[in-house]
C-alpha cells in the first residue's frame, strides 16, 4: 500500500474510533489543531488553484472532513458532559471570543452560525447545483466544438482526445460538487445540534452530577459550549468557503489574488473616480475628515501608479514583440513544415467567413463534419481531415477546393441569397440572377429571401449557401475518395478487422497479399463508387483468390462479384424493370483479343480507329438514354468489364458499366440499345 493510501486510510480509521471511543483532552487539542490546519490547507488550495479541476478530489476531501470534523465533536461533547473538560483549545476559544463576557460570546457564536447557514451554504449549494447543470446541457456542444476544431485542423488527434476526457472530468467533477454540498449543509446543522445539547445537558449534568450552583453551571457550560462549537464551526466555515471559491471559479488561467486583483484594481480612471468622490465625501458632508480625504489621495496616488505601471508594460510588450519578430527573421525557414499537404482543402473568400462562425449563426464546420460521416457510411472509408481557411487573394464570395494541393474545383456563392433550380416541373418562372450549380453544372437562379417561399410553392428546389458548398465539397471528395486513400488507411482497416477475424487477416497479409495490393484493390472499387464497408466479405474473396493471381485487376473484378447484392441494390431497383446499355459481342471479342498480359498486368492494345468508333457508338447510346431521363448503365460479359470500362474511363468517367455476375436475380433489366459499330 502507498503511503499517501495508507495516510487517508488512517485519517478515516481515526474518524471512526473517535465516535466510539473516549480520547483524553491533551489529544483533543492536538486534533483539534489539526482539523483547523487541514481546513487552511483546503482553503488556501482552493484559492490558487487556476481551474476547478485542479482539485478534482474535492468532494472525496469535503466527505472524509466531514466525518473527521464530526466525530471531534462527538469526542469533546463526551468530555464536556462526563467532566466538564474538553481541553485548553475549547475553553479558550470560548473565553477569548466572548472577552469575558458570555452575552458577546453568544452573539457571536449565533452570528458565525446565521452567516455559515444563509450566505455561505445557501450560495454555494446554488451555485454547485446550477454549474452542474449547465455543465451537464452544454456538452453536446463542447462535444461539437471539439469536433469541429479537429475537423478544420485547429487541434490534433491527441488534443481532441485530451479535451474530451477533461470535458468528461469536469461533468463528472460538477456532478459531484452538487452532491457534496449537501455534506457540508448537513454537517453545519449537525454541528448546531450538538451545540444545543451541549448546553443543555452541561447545565443538566453539572448541577445534578457535580453539585454545581445553577448559575456557576450556566457559565461554566456556555463558555465550554460556545468554544466547542467556535472550534467546530470555523473549519467548517472554511470548508464552506473553499466549497464556495471553487464551484464559482470562473477563470482557467488564474488564482483567485490573481482574478481579483487584476480585474477590480486595474483601471486607472476607476481608481481616480473613487478617490475623487471620497474626498467630496469628506469636504462636503459631516463624515470624518480626516479619514475619508486621505483614503481617497490614496485611491488617486495608487491610480497614477497604475496607469504608469500599465504604460510601461505596454512598452515592454511592444518591444519584446518586437525582438521576437526580429528573432523570427533571423531564424532559417523550416521548409519541413512547407512539405506538407492537406489531402482536402476549402478555401474560403473573406465574404464567405460568416458561414463558417458560429458566433454569427455559421454552421458549415458541423456541415462538413456530417459530410466525413456520411461518406464513411456510404462507401465504408475514412475521409482525411478537411482543413477550412481563408483566402484573401480570390473572389470575396468565392471558394475553391483542392485535393492534395491542387485545385480541383471551384464556386461562386451569393451571400443572403437562395439558388432556386428547376427540376422540369415548373411551368411558371420566377425572376432571379441566372448561374450555374457547382456540383453537376445545372442552370439555376440565386434568389432573395423574399423570394424563397414562392419559389418553393412553385415547385423550384431551393438550397442555401452552405448546402450549396457541402453538396459541391461532398461531389468532388467522392470523385477523388480512391487516390485519398493512402496505405496507412489501409493498415488502419487491416487492424480494425483482425479484432473480430484474426485468423482471416493473418492469412491474407502479408502471406498473399502486401498492403499495397488491397489497397489497389480498395482503390479500385472505390474509383467506380462501390463501398468497401463490407471488408469481411471483401477479404475473403481475396484470400480465395489471391493464391491464384495477384493481379489486382482481376482480383477486383472477383471481389465485384463478391459484392453484387450490394452493387444491385446501389444501381437498379429491385422488383423494377431498370433500362440499360448492351455491349455488341462482336466489340466484346475485339477487346478479348486486343488484351495483352505481362508482369505488371493486363492493358489494351486496340487500334485507335477501332477505339474511336466504340467510343462513338457509346456516345450515341448514352445520348438516347439521357434524353429518356434515365441514367446510362452499360451491362457486359464479366471477363470484358474491367477492360471496356478502362476503354472509356477518359471520356465518360462517371459511366456505370457493370457484368452479369454483379447483378441479383430480383433484378428485371430491360435493354434499350446495344453499342455496336457494324
């Protein structure tokens, strides 16, 4: 055991016995002293602690005082009635409180008691149940807080989780206080009532016991009493007042002497107002001048050195500024810290700031925040940190959006306005500046906010600005979430799997598959927008088949088969008819045979005349399609999937083409055209 575990121990233990057994007087006084150091201990602690949990043992320290506080009581009220003696500490805080005189020395006693009872207490018990209810609702959105600095970069991992668990501490420490007040209401009543026994029965056994006249009795016990009850009422008093000082410390970077004396004496002009009004005070009415005029010279001198002494830090500030630019010009660059890239960036226009403070009603931080968890639902991969700033040197209401240092994509937003888009049911018009939608090149219309509600009622789909970036911000991560995904991703995938499946993970990596390879397999499934939520089936399949080829093509295109109910259900309806694209077989063998194999995979080799007329017909069937509303969706043979889709990747990026294999027998298609070149 430590010795600071066995120390509280034995400061219980002693608790305990002094309730049941008789101690001495002499070693009454000793613990008497004690309980009062102990209470100066507590107080001056609570004084110079910067923050509340710097003594998040509080209400541990409250109880086990308490009980010690408690059982002194009990240890002197035997003493009192058994001999009238309970010890030098008592008898002279009764005799020296009073001055002799025992009406004092109960008034006194009954002031200490009234303040204790309805100021002290009474407060602190308010205030602790009040902080801890207001600490209890404000954490959903220190939580949010929280969240949103990691989201824009402003904290780190480590930091994030740091202030959860603080902000943890702090609810559990509140939550607690709000309890332990009670202890200290509770032991203040205690100490009233043994107070009255006291008395009571002092008189009683001193005049039927001891022989005692009535009124030798009545002094003797009122003196002991009032001591007794001075001795245990102070450190309770101190007790409540450190109670007090720490569930209404409101700063977190400075003492109480510090808060004080920094924010109520540190203005010079206040300092110069209080002094002239005494010295008015002092002239002008019959209060003693001599008193009131030299405290307000004293007021007036100590604000002239106030407003020296703030003017001199105020130059010494400038200068240290000063050297510390200077410093930081002559130190040499630290170009490491330039090699970094943020894989997501937003760039903001100054105009479009209000958007991202919460103090002006932004919420585009939590907005992005959803953004990262909708797509790790969605696709089952994690989106890197997207890191928001500003940027002075483009357009005001302009934003842009880069992956990995390069700008990828940008947008133009009209603040305090609406964009209104026809989805091809509006029969009447509405007025409007005409735009574009960033995300898929739409026409559109910004609209006033006056506007918005016709607009609505007309049938316009109507977004504000910050749905405008998500939805755009969302577009282009999705485009790009498979060159996002880095090897150390794949890793951290690899290891939240083996949790639940060790011995399936311990197959695959690294006995047939490197990180490296998943993750092109990953990669691969995630360019086409299939979600590798599901990796459990996806790394069964590559353990069945990685033995057979490494090829990471082909071990995607098993994988795609693997995946098929959710592949189906992500593209066609089921128990609905879904119109699709065929693929001319005689194109399917032309692409067969123009596959060439080597060591580093499979590519094709087909004649660019060829390659352009596919291309073409393509195009022809993907117009018709649109043009019937519906969405182009080519259907192939499996083995021709992989290399008719890498044919026309660089044209059509977005083409859904998908095999036989991948599609569940509920499936109904219907073809509507066929790509052929004869």
């Amino acid at each position: 055991m430590k010795k600071t575990d066995l120390g509280v121990a034995l400061y219980l233990l002693a608790a305990i016995v002094f309730l049941i057994i008789p101690i001495p007087s002499q070693l009454l006084d000793v613990l008497m002293a004690f309980n009062i150091a102990v209470a100066l201990v507590i107080l001056f602690n609570s004084m110079l602690a910067q923050e509340a949990l710097s003594m998040s043992a509080f209400p541990t320290m409250l109880l086990m005082t308490t009980v010690f506080r408690i059982s002194l009581n009990v240890s002197s009220t035997r003493l009192i009635l058994n001999d009238g003696d309970p010890g030098e500490v008592v008898r002279t805080f009764g005799q020296f409180v009073g001055g002799g005189n025992l009406v004092i020395g109960a008034i006194i006693f009954i002031i200490l008691i009234l303040v204790q009872f309805m100021v002290i207490n009474k407060g602190s018990e308010r205030v602790a149940e009040v902080t801890a209810r207001f600490t209890l609702d404000a954490m959903p959105g220190k939580q949010m807080a929280i969240d949103a600095d990691l989201n824009t970069g402003a904290i780190t991992d480590k930091q994030a989780k740091e202030r959860r668990e603080k902000l943890q501490q702090e609810s559990a420490f509140f939550g607690s206080m709000d309890g332990a007040v009670k202890y200290v209401k509770g032991d203040a009543t205690a100490g009233l009532i043994i107070t009255v026994i006291n008395f009571i029965g002092g008189i009683v056994m001193g005049v039927m016991y001891r022989g005692m006249e009535m009124g030798d009795a009545f002094n003797e016990y009122t003196i002991l009493t009032i001591g007794d009850g001075l001795v245990s009422q102070i450190p309770s008093l101190l007790i409540s007042l450190s109670t007090g000082m720490l569930v209404t410390k409101a700063s977190k970077e400075a003492g109480v002497g510090d808060m004080v004396f920094g924010q109520i004496f540190a203005m010079p002009s206040v300092m110069y107002g209080v002094g002239g009004t005494l010295i008015v005070l002092g002239l002008v009415t019959q209060l003693p001048t001599l008193i009131f005029i030299p405290m307000g010279l004293v007021c007036i001198y100590l604000g002239t050195q106030l407003r020296d002494s703030q003017a001199a830090a105020g130059i010494e500030s400038a200068a240290n500024m000063e050297e510390q630019e200077a410093e930081e010009i002559r130190k040499p660059e630290n170009v490491v810290s330039l090699l970094q890239v943020d894989p997501i960036e937003l760039e903001l226009g100054y105009g479009l700031i209000p958007l991202v403070d919460v103090n002006q009603g932004g919420d585009l931080l939590d907005r992005v925040l959803m953004i990262r968890r909708q797509i790790a639902l969605d696709l089952g991969t994690i989106v890197p940190v997207i890191r928001l700033r500003d940027n002075i040197q483009i357009n005001p209401n302009q934003y842009i959006i880069k992956i990995k240092g390069v700008k990828v994509s940008e947008g133009e937003i009209l603040f305090d306005h609406y964009m209104a888009m026809n989805p091809g049911m509006v029969e009447e018009e509405i007025a409007g500046i005409p735009t574009f939608e960033p995300s898929f090149h739409l026409p559109a219309l910004w609209i006033s906010e006056s506007q918005r509600e016709r607009a609505e009622s007309l049938g316009y789909t109507v977004v504000d600005p910050p749905s405008i970036i998500t939805t755009h911000l969302t577009q282009v991560i999705t485009s790009h979430i498979d060159e996002l995904l880095t090897r150390q991703d794949v890793q951290n995938l690899i290891s939240n799997i083996k949790e639940s499946n060790p011995i399936l993970v311990d197959e695959l990596v690294p006995k047939l598959l490197g990180i490296g390879e998943i993750q092109k397999v990953l990669q691969n499934l995630l360019s086409e927008g299939v979600s590798i939520r599901d990796l459990l089936t996806i790394f069964e399949t590559l353990a069945d088949h990685a033995a057979i080829t490494r090829d990471t093509d082909v071990l995607t295109e098993y994988v795609r088969q693997s995946l098929k109910r959710s592949i189906s259900s992500k593209f066609f309806a089921p128990n609905e008819t879904t119109t699709v694209v065929t693929l001319d077989p005689k194109i399917e063998q032309e692409i067969m045979a123009s596959v060439k194999q080597t060591e580093q995979g499979s590519y094709i080799a087909l004649e660019p005349d060829k390659s352009q007329k596919i291309i073409n017909a393509l195009g022809k069937e993907i117009e018709k399609m649109e043009d019937l509303g519906k969405t182009p969706i080519v259907i192939t043979s499996p083995i021709v999937r992989l290399y008719f889709k890498r044919l026309v990747q660089d044209y059509y990026k977005d083409l859904i083409v998908i095999s036989y294999n991948e599609v569940e027998n509920n499936v109904e298609l219907q073809s509507v055209g066929m790509v052929s070149t004869s």
